[in-house]
C-alpha cells in the first residue's frame, strides 16, 4: 500500500512519527514498520490514527488502501 497521503496528514498536523505512535497507542517501531510496507495496520489501529489525525471515515480508503503505483 501507498501511506504517502497519512504521512504528508501527518506532517500537516505537524505529528512526528513518534509522536503519532503514541497517541495511537503503538510503538514508534510498529508504526515505522507499518508505513513502509514491512507489516499491514489493524482495524483498530486504523480507526485509532484516524482519530488522532482527524481522518473522516470517508477518508479512510485515501489514506489506507492506495496501492503502489
């Protein structure tokens, strides 16, 4: 999958990745992993990112499931 659009979400919000990590609940290592491919996100983890970078639910599919071009 293609997290291009969640990390530039992520660089509006100004959230370091550590710090998005965190108020998901994850360790900076699982999110790291996640956004370059190495191991998919869970439901909950997505809905839990979502909240925490205020993320419509009409918006999921743009910033999760993009394939690679």
């Amino acid at each position: 999958m293609d997290y291009t659009a969640l990390r530039e979400r992520m660089r509006e919000l100004k959230l370091s990745q550590k710090e998005a990590a965190k108020r998901s609940w994850m360790d900076e290592w699982q999110l790291s992993r996640k956004l370059n491919g190495a191991s998919g996100f869970t439901q909950e983890e997505i809905l839990r990112l979502c909240e925490v970078m205020e993320i419509p639910p009409g918006e999921i599919g743009f910033y999760f499931f993009r394939r690679k071009e």
